[in-house]
C-alpha cells in the first residue's frame, strides 16, 4: 500500500497508534520506530496501522507531520493571543516584545527543534514537504492578519512586506533551534537570542543596531 498521511485522526484507534508512534519518534528517532513496537504500544495489530497510514512509511511520515503541526499551532497561538488585542502602537510593541519574550524562552526552543527536525526530514520525501507547507501556509494566516492590521494602523514600518518579514522571522527561530542543539558552548544561544530581537526591532519598526 501506498503511504496515507494521517497527522490528525478522528479514530480513536488511529489516534492511539500516532501517540505511540510521537513518543517513539521523540525518545529514540525514526530508525526506532518499528511497527511491532507500534503494536505494542498501541494494543492493535498490524492490519489495523495499515488500515489507518496505509504501511510503516505513511506512520512514519504522519507522526513527523503531527509533531510538526503541534509545534506551529503552539507559535501561531502564542503570537494570535499577544498581538490581536493591542489597541495603539505602545500596546502592539508590548505585546510583540512579550511574544519574543515567549519564543525566545529555553522552554519554547524545543518546539522550534521539532519543526526544524521535521523540515530536516521531509527533504526527500515529496508528500510530507507539501503537507509541511500547507500546514505553515494555513497557519501563518492569523499572524500575518495581526501583522497587516499593525501596518495599516502605522504602527511596524510601511515599507516592508510582512509576509516576507514573517517567513524571515520564522526561519531565523529555526536557527536558534540549530544553535541551541550543536553549540553548547555558555552563552551562546543568549547572544544569538539578543541578536535576533535586535534585527527584529529594526526590521518590524526601524530601531536603529
């Protein structure tokens, strides 16, 4: 059978399977994820995850996709919950400075690893790059909404293009999450962290470096 993505089951069953499948991926990696242990942990049989992912492939690929959604709905939400309430400039940049806060926080580092991990390992595999990036493209709606609204209302520069401003800030998160995971050294990823708010406040409303 061929791979069936499967990222957000309403089965019960399917749903229980992809659990499994997540804890796996995130304690030993893909190499681990073997289907009798999926069995196992999940309490079904073989033709049962076949069903549901159509073989090890699709399981595989649908527990990356659902990790990786996890994490961009945690941002968008995060983003959506700062930012849509601000009423003047002084409140946008206060909510966008306590975003940052948030994003930039050891405990949200995690999230942008799982994303660059799974960007990481969709390269090869044509169906879960489409899926990864409908799945940004549907949920950078919201930021992208509260990011207009500032612009129109003058309060971020009028001379960028906040979809642009968008995909740069994502990406450049993705990197801190590369810098946190393979240079240990102290005090690096805070200053790479200063030095990412600093660009955005230039970039978003024209601070000067």
């Amino acid at each position: 059978m061929s791979p069936i993505l499967n990222p957000e089951p309403e089965s019960p069953v399917a749903e229980r399977i992809l659990d499994v499948a997540k804890e796996i991926l995130g304690e030993v990696g893909e190499a681990g994820l073997r289907i009798d242990a999926v069995m196992g942990g999940a309490g079904v049989q073989a033709p049962v995850i076949y069903r549901h992912f159509g073989n090890r492939e699709g399981l595989v690929q649908s527990a990356h996709l659902a990790r990786f959604l996890a994490a961009v709905q945690q941002g968008s939400k995060t983003f959506r919950a700062e930012t849509l309430s601000a009423a003047d400039a002084v409140e946008f940049r206060a909510a966008f400075d306590r975003l940052l806060d948030t994003i930039l926080a050891e405990e949200h580092r995690e999230a942008s690893f799982v994303r660059l991990e799974v960007l990481g390992v969709g390269t090869q595999r044509p169906l879960l790059t489409e899926a990864i990036r409908d799945a940004q493209s549907s949920n950078y709606a919201e930021p992208l909404a509260a990011l207009e609204h500032a612009q129109e209302q003058g309060w971020i520069r009028p001379d960028i293009v906040v979809s642009e401003f968008l995909v740069w800030a994502v990406s450049s998160m993705l990197g801190l999450a590369a810098v946190t995971k393979f240079r240990p050294e102290p005090g690096i990823t805070d200053q790479w962290a200063s030095t990412h708010r600093r660009a955005i406040h230039t970039v978003l409303f024209g601070d000067k470096l």
